[in-house]
C-alpha cells in the first residue's frame, strides 16, 4: 500500500451554474455540484451527455462559458490545471514518451521535491499496486494500451492528491484486473480520505465504487444521491433505466385505497404503495426484476400475472427469465434456490407477482 505521511489534506469541490457550449452544442448545461472532502461522486451517463467536459472544467482543461469552481475555498474557475493539484487519469492519458515507467510515476513527486528513497519506494508500491512491478525501466511505446493507462493510474494515486480525477480509468483493462483495481482504488481512496470524481458509463461499477452517483443526461444533473437511492428510487425514467434493469409501465391513476393507488398500464391495473400520488394524475411504475416473484397457485399477492418463458439466461448465482403475457413483457431475475437450473423451460406457463411495496412510481 501507498503511504502518504506529507500528503495534504483533501478538499471539497463545489461547482456553481456550470454551463459550457461547442457551437451549437450545449455540452453542460448549468450544473450545480457539491462534493465533500473525502467524498467519492461518480458522473454517470450514456456517452454525449457531459461527464468528460464537466471534468475537464474542473480539471482546468476547458473554461466554462459561465459559473465557478471551488476546490476548498479557493475560487479555480481562472486557474491554469497545473495549479489545481488534482491527480488526474483521463481516458488515454498521455505518458511522458521519453520517460520509463518509473520516472513517469516519479514525476508527480519529483516535482513535489519529495525525498529520492521515499520516491523509490512510492514508485515501487504504486506499481505493485497495478501489478506492473518489473516494468520499470520500460518505455510506455513498450507497453500495451492497457498496461500504458494503468501506469498513468499508478501515478495519479503515488501523488495522493487532495482532489482526484478518472475518467474511465479502467476501461481498458480485462475485467479481473478491472475489478482488483476498483477494489484498490476504492480502498487507497477511503484510507487517505481522497476527494475523488470519476466518471464512467458503467453502472455496476458506478454501484460499487460511489458515496454518491450524479446521473447525467444531457448536459445536466438528472439525479444525485448514494447508490441504494438512485436504484430503488429513480426520480425520472431515464434514471430508472438507465441504472439496473427495470419493467417500466406508465398510465393514469385511477383508484385510491388508502396507502395504495391502482394505476391502469398496459392492460393492467397494477397496485402500487404510494400515499402521496394523487389519483387523477399520470404515473410511470418501475418494478426490479429480483422483485417479481415465482408464485406457487394459491399464493396471495397484491400484483398477479400469468406468463409465459420467452428466454432463459444463467447469469451464475441467479437467471434471468424473459416473460410474455399478451403482448406485455417482464423480465424477472430468480436465484437458484427459488428457481433451480432446469426447473423452468422456455416455454412454459408461469404464475409471477409482486407486492404493492415492492412498486416504485415515477410522477409523470
Ligand atoms: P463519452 O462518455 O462518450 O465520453 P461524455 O458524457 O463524456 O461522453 P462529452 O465528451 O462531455 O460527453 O460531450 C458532451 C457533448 O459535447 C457531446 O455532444 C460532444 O460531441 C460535445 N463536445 C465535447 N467536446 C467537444 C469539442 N471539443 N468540440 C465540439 N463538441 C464537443
């Protein structure tokens, strides 16, 4: 492990009305965004919606057409990248050509005039740490594309920053490797108290790592909050989508019973535990797949389908079952204790249900 006994303290990040055009094109648009010292926020989004240009704002790499950032107390929104003492790993980061491995992830420290031993032994950890100790001496041209970003990973962690960085550091990786470094990072992060930024596509790994996840579409914010929230309560069908898989149903409110309203989707008058949705209104009804349930005859449940197995996938410790009733498809994903491999074919008829709790509404 990399240790960091001069390292300084990690600093909030505040960005305030962040809004940056390309021509035509609103890249951000407006973007408030407060993350905690040693807090881990992930940008989250399909590609074009924002994530790398509002980093390279914070980074110092594109100015923003209008609003601020704060890194601390400190307003950086004029201030050149090299004085923002952020560890950076963008997506191909460029090594230094000339430079061996070793001296690449030297520099941050050289530069910090940290001592030559400490240096050594920094260098050494850090490359450990992306199991790339023995390349020292290599050119990056010497290294695959792969072994060149986790170089450049190496060094963003030696420099232990108070603010970092990583714009899809991992994407280049095979996935064994991918989810050491994740660990790693994860790790190194909490134990310094690092205030991290990372950005990615990715939605497991946006589960795993964050404190909280910032879902972008479109140049702007659509949801924040810690990942437990933004699964079981998207606030916007994008989001709903976007993160986890989910069946979507959307359709007038038409009854109220006292904690549950009924919402009339696709053919189906579905139950759903929302005190605070009006009847009247219109609702779009998200229902995670490991919540419909495989129903034996007589077993109550406040939502009831008959369906039939259109496909099976065996995803290891669970399986994924595409279901068709009419022309309605669900999906439900089943472990293997409630559904063991070979107890169900495609094919066959299938009683499948939910409960009214287990329904999320999305108002509009
Ligand atoms: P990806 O995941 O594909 O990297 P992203 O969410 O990071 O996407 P950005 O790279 O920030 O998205 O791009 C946001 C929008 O701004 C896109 O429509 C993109 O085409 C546009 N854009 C980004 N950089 C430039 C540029 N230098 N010149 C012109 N348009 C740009």
């Amino acid at each position: 492990m990399v240790t960091a006994p001069s390292r300084r303290p990690s600093l909030p990040l505040r960005l305030t009305g962040i809004g940056k055009r390309f021509g035509a094109v609103v890249a951000v648009g407006g973007v408030d965004l407060t993350v905690e010292a040693g807090e881990f926020v992930t940008l989250l989004g399909p590609s074009g919606s924002g994530k790398t240009t509002l980093l390279k704002v914070v980074a110092g790499f594109e100015a923003p057409d209008r609003g601020t950032v704060h890194i601390g107390a400190t307003d950086v929104t004029r201030m050149p990248p090299g004085r923002r003492n952020i560890g950076m790993v963008f997506q191909n980061y460029a090594l230094f050509p000339h430079m061996t491995v070793a001296r690449n992830v030297a520099f941050p420290l050289s530069v910090r005039h940290v001592a030559r031993e400490e240096i050594g032994r920094r260098v050494a950890a850090a490359l450990a740490l992306v199991e790339l100790g023995g390349y020292d001496e290599r050119l990056p041209a010497q290294l695959s594309g792969g072994q060149q970003q986790r170089v450049a990973l190496s060094r963003a962690v030696v420099f232990d920053p108070g603010l970092q960085l990583l714009d899809e550091p991992f994407g280049a990786l095979d996935r064994r490797l991918r989810q050491q470094l994740q660990e790693e990072v994860r790790r190194l992060q909490r134990r310094l108290g690092l205030t991290a930024v990372f950005v990615t596509h990715d939605q497991e790994e946006a589960l795993l790592l964050s404190d909280r996840i910032a879902v972008m579409n479109q140049g702007a914010i659509e949801q924040i909050g810690p990942p437990h929230e933004i699964y079981a309560r998207p606030r916007t069908v994008f989001a709903a989508g976007f993160i986890g898989e989910s069946n979507l149903w959307s359709g007038p409110v038409t009854a109220r019973d006292g904690a549950d309203v009924t919402i009339a989707a696709d053919g189906m008058n579905l139950r759903a535990r929302a005190p605070a949705v009006a009847s009247g209104g219109s609702a779009t009804a998200m229902v995670r797949p490991e919540r419909v349930r495989l129903l034996g005859g007589a077993e109550p449940a406040d939502n009831r389908v008959s369906a039939r197995v259109e496909e099976i996938s065996y995803l290891g410790q669970t399986q994924k079952y595409l279901l068709a009733a009419g022309s309605r498809r669900l999906t439900a994903v089943w472990d293997l204790t409630a559904a063991p491999v070979g107890s169900i074919a495609v094919g066959a008829c299938v009683t499948v249900g939910w409960s009214a709790a287990d329904v999320h509404l999305i108002a509009g």
